[in-house]
C-alpha cells in the first residue's frame, strides 16, 4: 500500500522543526559551517583566507593558553589574511617579546603587529631609549630593498633588541641583525626568525 505524501502545511511544520533542532546536532554544525562559509566568501579576502585566519586564531588561542594561562588571559588576538594584531596589557616587557614570539611560530602567519601595554613599564629614560632604538632599526629597514620588514616584528627592552618572524633567505637574516647591531646603544641582539629557504 502506497505511503501517502504529507500535506504542504504538515511538510513545512516538519521542515520547521527539522531546521529548528538542528543547532544541537552535526547537522547543527555543518548549516552554521555553511552560513560562516558563504559569509567569508562575500568579504575581499574570499573563503580560503577566512578559513586560514579561523585556524590561526585558534591555534594562537591554544598555544598561548597551554604555554601561559596568565598571558592567554590578558592578550586578545585579531586575524587578518595572516596578520596578527596582539592588543591587551601584560604585566612585564618579558611578556610583550613572549607574545609576539608565540604569534611567530604559528605557520602561515605573515606579520604580528604587537600593540600590547606593559603596566610595569622600565624607568622613563631606558623606555625612551628602547622607543628610539626601535624606531632606529624599523626605519633602516624600511629603505633597505634587499629586506622585506613586514615579515619581521622588533621589540626593544632594556637595549635588548628581540626580532621576530620570517626572513626569505640566510642573508636576509644576517643583514637584518647586522643592522641592528649597529644602532647606538643596543646591548644584545636576539633573534627568533625562521628562514623560508634555508642556504
């Protein structure tokens, strides 16, 4: 005997509810997946930058939290076809080279733009020197044509220049800390890079 075939009002009340309590399923997940995706896919960067960004936002929010609960509770992030923006207030100068340091190491990350505060700032004099050797080295950098500055984050503390982020080659790196080696007052020199092709 033929099943008969429900009535348009019954089947739209069926649609209704199937849609309705759908949010607590994996039927849930895969329409709001879908909502997020055709939403990505209308803004500039398209569909496979919104994804990337999604994966390195939550692998930043991982990674700081499995390496320091206190930092990962007082950094917010923001992602953006793989720039990071790091905004918030730590407690130490430590803390802010910490951070960009962890953003690095995240694959596919491009530049960090490290906004954050220190609440225990340095005496006036050291952070006015740490200012000025900071925005010595950026502006050699910025005219030199064999060194590309958006991959690189610097962070100044105490005279210890830290660089962070990803040279293209060997002898972009070298040029890079050379550079910084010959501002005035800088003490030490340390460096997180990685080089995208070694040799």
């Amino acid at each position: 005997m033929p099943r008969s075939t429900p009535s348009a009002p019954l089947l739209a009340v069926l649609v209704a509810i199937a849609v309705g309590s759908a949010g607590c399923t994996p039927l849930g997940v895969a329409v709001g997946a879908g909502a997020a995706g055709a939403t990505a896919t209308q803004t500039e960067k398209g569909f496979a930058a919104a994804v990337d960004d999604t994966r390195i936002k939550a692998e930043l929010n991982g990674l700081f939290f499995r390496t320091d609960a206190d930092l990962y509770q007082s950094v917010t992030f923001k992602v953006e076809e793989g720039r990071v923006l790091l905004t918030g207030v730590v407690p130490k100068p430590d803390d802010r080279v910490q951070a960009s340091k962890l953003a690095w190491s995240v694959d596919e990350v491009r530049e960090v733009l490290n906004e954050l505060k220190v609440s225990d700032e340095t005496s006036l004099t050291d952070k006015g020197r740490d200012v000025t050797i900071a925005a010595k080295l950026r502006a050699r950098l910025l005219v030199d044509d064999k060194v590309s500055l958006i991959n690189y984050s610097i962070d100044v503390v105490n005279q210890t220049v830290y660089i962070m982020g990803v040279a293209r080659t060997e002898a972009e790196l070298q040029r890079v800390l050379g550079t910084a080696r010959d501002i005035a007052y800088v003490r030490q020199v340390v460096d997180f890079v990685r080089v995208a092709k070694p040799g």
